[in-house]
C-alpha cells in the first residue's frame, strides 16, 4: 500500500469479507522470517510503504493515524500468532511501535541525533 486510498481500500474490503481477512493472514503469515519480531518487520515493510507509515502511530496520538484500530493489524499479530502461538500481543505491539518510529528515517527524513552530547 503506497497511499491512504489504498490503506482505506484494503480496510474495507478485509472488513467486508471474511474470505479476504484469511487470504491476507495466509498471505501474511508466508512473508516469514528468523524470529517473530522478524516477521513482523518483513510484514510490515512489504505490506506498507515508508512514507504511508510515516501517517501512522500506535495509539493516534497528535496529527497521525492509530494503527492500533486497524484491522490490517489485526491480520499482522493473526499471523504471527500462526508462527508462535506464545507470542503476546505486547510484544507485537513494541515491534509496530519501533518499526512505525523509525519510518520517517527509512524513508530519508529526519535524522535521529544523541539525545546527550558525548563529552571528550
């Protein structure tokens, strides 16, 4: 998905169709990857541009989107639950968070800089 239209089309037709909820799982769950935070990333980067991910946090706070309400996300930690039945939904929600921080700088943005000088 490279734009919100399409964002919101793929919304709609996974909240319509039940059929097509378990072919994006099925679809999601065969990204595959080492680990489950693994997995999650290569999900979330081939289902989601890094500039469409820039429109997102988890909770919606200020003038961006809650992913958290989605049901692409719903499909995400359906999937990886597929890979590892013991894996929570905290720690699906810590991987989305960090990998959503991090898109404005994927996407050739603004640069993280130290929070403290270093002293010499």
């Amino acid at each position: 998905m490279q734009s919100m239209e399409d964002f919101n089309e793929v919304q709609t037709s996974l909240k319509s169709d039940v059929s097509v909820r378990q072919k994006m799982i099925a679809r999601l769950a065969s990204v595959g990857g080492t680990s489950s935070e693994a997995m999650i990333r290569r999900m979330l980067g081939s289902s989601i541009s890094n500039s469409l991910a820039c429109d997102f946090n988890w909770a919606g706070k200020g003038t961006k989107q809650a992913f958290s309400q989605t049901i692409i996300q719903d499909c995400m930690f359906a999937a990886a639950r597929q890979y590892d039945t013991f894996f929570s939904h905290l720690d699906f929600s810590n991987t989305v968070k960090r990998w959503l921080r991090y898109a404005p700088e994927r996407v050739g943005g603004v640069k993280r800089t130290p929070t403290s000088p270093v002293e010499i």
